[in-house]
C-alpha cells in the first residue's frame, strides 16, 4: 500500500532500546494509520491489566496516509495509548507539522513504553534516535520545555512536550506541540509523565511515495481552493478564518447548546455578549494562526495589551472558553484566555479544568467547600480571580484541593462525597465537553457509547448535526428537521455513523475541523484513494470506520468497560433546564436508545460485538 | 440526466436550471429556526451552492442550466454540512 512507511519506530525506555518494526500492509488496509493503527499497537502489545501509568503502556504517537500531502488539515496526527482519566483506551487528535515530520523521518509511528530511570526527551532525526536527558527541563511549563529542546536541538525539529501537570500526574494533563495545538483529552501528558519523558523533537527529510502524485496535486488544490471559497462566503459571525471556534457562541447559544452554571440553566446573555464572536477578536487582539497547509485557521495568535491578564499565544478555543467561561459564569474575555494561557503552559485540559471547577464552584455554593479547603479563595460564580488562581494550584498539585481537582470530578466527588456526585458532569471518569444533551438528545447517546476515547464530544460528533448542520449526505445522512433534534428516532443509525466517521477522519488522518468549511466524505475518499492506491468505495470508508469502531470496542472490553459505564450518565443532565429553547427537555428514553445502538451496530443487548459482526468485518483475527 | 447532488446521484430532467434545484432545497432549510434567524436578520438563507468545486454567486443561480454529470453541493452557513 503507498503512502505509508510500513514501518514504526519502538522505544523502550527502561531499556534504553529502540528499533524498528515492520508493520504489514493489511494492518493498515484495517485500520488506515493514526488512531486505527494506535488501537492495533494496543492490541498487539498491551494486555488485560495494564494500567495507564504502569509502563507497560504503549504511548503512540501516529501518522497516516495524508501526512506529508499538502491539502488544508493534512497536518492532523493522532496520540493514543491507555488513558488515566477513563482508564481505558483511547485517542487525541492534535495538529500543527509534528506529524507531518514524524513521517519524513520514514516512519508511521512511536511507540514508546517503559519508564525511564530519570527525566528524559527523544530526538529522532531522520533515522538517528537517541534518549537525552531532561533533568534540567524538569519542572519547566510546556512552552519553556520547548523553547529548551529546539534551542538545543535546533529550530527545525517539530517538539511535543507536557508541562508540571503532565509530570505530577494530574488524570487529565495534555500535551502539546508548536504552542498552539494540545492533544487535549484523556491525559497523555500524564502518561509522558509517569514514564519521565519530558518531549519528543523530530526532523525528517524523507518523502513517502503515495500512490497518484499527480491526482493528489490536482485534488488537493481544488479542495484547498473550494473551501477557503466557503468560508469567505459565510456570514461574517460564522466565518472560521475570522474568528476560529469562537464563531461557536453565535451559534449554539440559540440553539441552547451552552454549558452554563455547571450545566444547571440554559441562558447567560452576559456571558453570550461578551464571550467569542467579534468581542472575542477585538478583546484578544485575535489573529488566525494556522497549522501547515491550513485554509481554514482556526486557530488564533491573541495579544492583551495590559492589564492583569495580559499575555501574547494562543487564543482559547470554543470548548476552552465555554467551560472556563460560561460553565464558571465567568464572562471576562480576557480573564478566561489568560487562565487558558496558564492551563496550556501547565498543560491541563481546559475542558476537564473547566468541568472540576464547576463541580467545585458548585461545592463551595452548598457548603461542601469552604474557604478553609480553597485557600482563602471565594469559589463563587463570575469570580475570574479565583479561576486564575485554582488553574495554578492544580497546575502545581498543590496539597489539598488542587491535588484532589487534579484527580478528576468522579475522584474529587467520591472522596468528598455528601451527595456530590449528583453535580459531577463526567462519565467513566471523563469531564464532558461543553455540548448541552438537553438541546439535543443525540448528545447523550454519542457519549454515553463512545469507544474511541470514552465520553468526547470529537470521536463522534453526532451532536453537529444539529447544532453545525453538518450531516454526512455520502453516508445517508442527509437533511434533518429541527424538531428531530428531541426524538430518538434514527439516533442510533445516526450516532453509529457519526461514530465510524470521527474513526476515518482520525486515522486517515485529517483535521475535522475541515468539516466548518464543507469538507466532504467524497473528498475525504479521493484523498485516501490518491495517497494508497486503495481504490475504495465509500462502503468500504464506513466498513473501515465500522472495524476500527469495533477494534476500540474489543479493547474497551480488555481493560474493563462495563455495561452499565455506559448507562451511568451524570444526573445534572435529568435535571431540566428553565430558561432557554431547551427548557423543560430531558433525554427520556436514552437508556432504550443505548440499547438500539448497540442493536444497530450489530452488538448485543450486553453491548459487545457479536461473533457475527466480528467475522463481517473480518475481525475473528486481527491482522499483523 | 444524471448529475451528482451532495455527492450522490440523482436523475433530473434535461433543461433543469439551477434554480429549480436550490428553489427546492431553500423550501426544506426555511423551516429551520437558523436559517430563519438569518433570514430575518440579512435578508437571505445564506445557504451556498457549490457547481463542480466553485461557489456560484448568489446573481448567477438564475443563469445556470444544468448539464450532464454536474456535481451540486448545498453548505450551510453554519459548519458548512
Ligand atoms: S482547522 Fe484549525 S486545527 Fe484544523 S488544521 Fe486548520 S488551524 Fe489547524
């Protein structure tokens, strides 16, 4: 198969070895590459008991067949591994070039496992490897970690690294590269952390053959040119390329969409006046920032002149800034930036931080916490000086109840107890991101059956069918009603769908976010055709989906998803909302609609795949 | 004639204009509380529609007669699905 090395490179840093492995052709015609092929290494390699911060766990750091084309969102490359929030597996889409160079050095893939004796990064130039130390990065934020490798080993190499969260271990630490782009969820900076690795450089200067270059060059130029078309056609407040994801506000706020007050109200027109959209742009200074061949640009270069939270980077994203802002009642644009400057540079998920501050924020406004746990600080709505101050307390595992935040709201909640598990919005350990279920049920059903990392609101986006009208006319998806949005009807076609699509996309890989512009499954297909020379339909895009889908499923079941983890939803989402379009709606009826995606997957009632299906998808062995 | 819409195939009558086609798209997304709100807000749906890669401006909808094998998308505003 073309466009991909058949190779990827194994380090053991107990062992202080590294080698090469060959990975044969039909592991990729299963699974494509990126989050497929990191679901395949843990199947090869880790088995039932291996914990997250147990060495034995394989991070990977995975490329695929589009890394190295030049087409808007070819930057895209995946992270997975086992993962120390949901305690399973799971994956991380992040972006920029890293990947892009990891696949000139002539591989697919690092695997890394074992734990190293003291700090240490990776330098991989080409096909020279070697394990430097990293004592002296040692306690560094992620940024001066880089600043640090690059200018010891030089500005050309692509840097991923995890800041003091990663390294203390805090459940939900990310890590990041170029200053701009995060493998935000499930904790792979934790991971980094508890094998003592501090980053990874990379340089590469190898071209990997794909399979119609030329095709590739027409098709790649007409999509690049179509979108950026697109989106300069859009309405000024929906246009990507002007305001990144902050465009979200314009859009889901009257949808209902928002997550306000710790999930409890459904309107906050202070917050929706003064969070994203044009105030967004003109508070931070917001610049398009984008990633390597990127049209769209959805991210930003921000600048606060002055005043308590000024800083230069990168601008909060949507989820960012909803769960900081609007989840905290906090409507002080620059406040919530500057706090997720500090998270960045901690490297804490700034949707998990924004969930265990409302939990806690919540706590403090039942009596549960008081001022003798929060270090004098008055964890009330609005208070933008409390954020700022508990992001660094839990960057820093500060003893008390920055550390226990550091364990995620399930922990936090378990141990202080007094019923406050009732407010933790979290699923199998994992925050939820800031999609609102009662605005649209489907939201329920996608993170309640997640395989791919848990409960997330990116492995399958079925809620952006409503509130991104985005629909997947290829697949049959097509035109929906508004009111569908409340009916479990079609859900778990849908959600299945949806599900098998985020797979493709993140294996392939490629940059979701191209869907903001109308990047569509036809060219999503001709791209993987022109770089494999795979020649597929797109039956066999979705049955690639659908087996990736079930793979993650298989490894769910090894490290020990259980049914009723599925159908143990947070409360908060039962309660109804009273102001807001969704006012009064709750997702009755989800727990049938679980059990009618597991049908519709070919699962059984208990949620696991079926011989049948496993021998449909060829699954009975897995390749390699 | 065959022509491709939202990446799948349909049959429509020869002379169809691009018109009859976005006339019959624009009634369906004309029920939705966005597009309505766009609506009233500037006048239009704002709705795109892409002939064989390239947005058609909204003057040139009325000019265009279809032909065989052309390739129509429809993008919302809003994520652009
Ligand atoms: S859309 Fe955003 S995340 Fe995706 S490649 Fe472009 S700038 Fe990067």
């Amino acid at each position: 198969m073309n466009g991909v090395w058949n190779r990827i490179l194994k380090i053991d840093l107990t062992e202080k070895k590294t080698g090469i492995q060959a990975v044969p052709d039909p592991v990729y015609e299963y699974f494509l590459g990126g989050e497929g092929l990191a679901a395949w290494v843990l199947w090869k390699e880790c088995p039932r008991g291996v914990t997250a911060f147990d060495p034995a766990n394989r991070l990977t750091l995975a490329a695929g067949p589009m890394q190295g084309i030049r087409q808007s969102g070819a930057s895209k490359w995946a992270v997975g591994g086992i993962s120390p929030s949901i305690q399973m597996n799971a994956g991380s889409a992040i972006t920029h070039a890293f990947g892009i160079e990891m696949k000139q050095a002539g591989i697919d893939a690092v695997v890394i496992h074992g734990r190293a004796e003291k700090p240490v990064y990776l330098v991989i130039d080409d096909d020279r490897v070697r394990v430097k130390d990293a004592s002296r990065l040692w306690g560094l934020d992620a940024y001066e970690a880089q600043d640090a490798i690059q200018e010891k080993e030089g500005e050309a190499f692509e840097v991923i690294t995890t800041g003091q969260a990663g390294e203390r271990l805090v459940r939900y630490a990310n890590l990041q590269t170029a200053k701009k782009s995060f493998a935000g969820r499930c904790g792979f900076g934790a991971v980094m952390g508890s094998k003592l690795l501090k980053g990874v450089a990379v340089r590469g200067t190898q071209k990997c053959a794909i399979h119609d270059p030329a095709g590739n060059d027409a098709l790649n130029k007409a999509i690049n040119r179509r979108l950026a078309e697109v989106d300069a056609s859009k309405p000024e407040e929906f246009r990507i390329s002007w305001l990144g994801t902050a465009m979200a506000t314009a859009l889901f706020a009257p949808q209902g969409n928002l997550p306000i007050k710790n999930y409890s109200r459904g309107t906050f027109p202070e917050g929706v006046a003064k969070l994203g959209g044009r105030p967004y742009v003109e508070t931070l200074n917001a610049k398009p920032w984008p990633c390597k061949y990127c049209v769209i640009k959805c991210h930003n270069k921000c600048e606060v002149k002055s005043g308590p939270y000024a800083y230069r980077g990168k601008g909060p994203e949507y989820e960012s800034f909803a769960m900081m802002g609007f989840n905290l009642m906090i409507d002080d644009q620059a406040a919530v930036a500057y706090a997720g400057e500090l998270a960045n540079r901690y490297s804490l998920d700034t949707i998990s931080l924004g969930g265990v501050l409302a939990w806690a924020f919540e706590c403090y406004e039942k009596g549960i916490l008081t001022r003798e746990d929060t270090y004098g600080l008055e964890l009330t709505w609005g208070n933008a000086p409390a954020l700022v101050e508990m992001t660094r307390r839990i960057g820093e595992r500060a003893p008390g109840l920055g550390y226990l935040l550091g364990e995620g709201c399930k922990i936090a909640s378990e141990r202080i107890g007094q019923g406050s598990e009732d407010w933790a919005v979290q699923m199998k350990g994992q925050e939820i991101a800031a999609h609102n279920w009662r605005a649209q049920y489907i939201s329920a059903l996608n993170y309640c059956t997640g395989v791919a990392s848990g409960p997330n609101h990116e492995r399958g986006n079925s809620q952006h069918i409503w509130v991104g009208h985005r629909y997947l006319p290829e697949w049959g998806i097509d035109h929906v009603e508004n009111e569908e949005r409340w009916s479990w009807d079609k859900a778990a076609e849908r959600n299945a769908k949806f599900h098998d699509y985020c797979n493709v996309i993140n294996s392939a890989v490629h940059c979701k976010f191209q869907e903001f512009a109308g990047y569509t499954l036809t060219d999503l297909l001709q791209t993987i055709n022109t770089c494999t020379g795979l020649g597929w339909t797109q039956d066999d895009l979705q049955r690639c989906g659908d087996r990736i889908t079930n793979l993650q499923k298989l490894l769910n079941l090894r490290y020990g998803w259980k049914r009723e983890d599925d159908f143990r939803y947070p409360k908060r989402f039962l309660e109804p909302v009273s102001d807001g379009v969704a006012a009064g709606r709750i997702p009755v009826g989800l727990e049938q609609a679980i059990v009618d995606y597991y049908r519709y997957r070919g699962w059984d009632d208990e949620g696991r795949p079926t011989p049948q299906k496993l021998r449909e998808l060829g699954l009975e062995t897995i390749p390699g | 004639m065959k022509i491709t819409i939202n990446g799948r195939p349909e049959e429509v009558a020869p002379g169809t204009r691009l018109r009859n086609l976005v006339d019959r798209l624009e009634e369906r997304v004309r029920r939705d509380p966005m597009i309505i709100a766009l609506i009233a807000k500037t006048g239009k749906s704002q709705m795109l529609y892409i002939l064989n890669g390239t947005v058609v401006p909204a003057a040139e909808i009325d000019r265009i007669e279809l032909q065989e094998g052309d390739d129509v998308r429809y993008v919302h505003p809003f994520f652009g699905g």
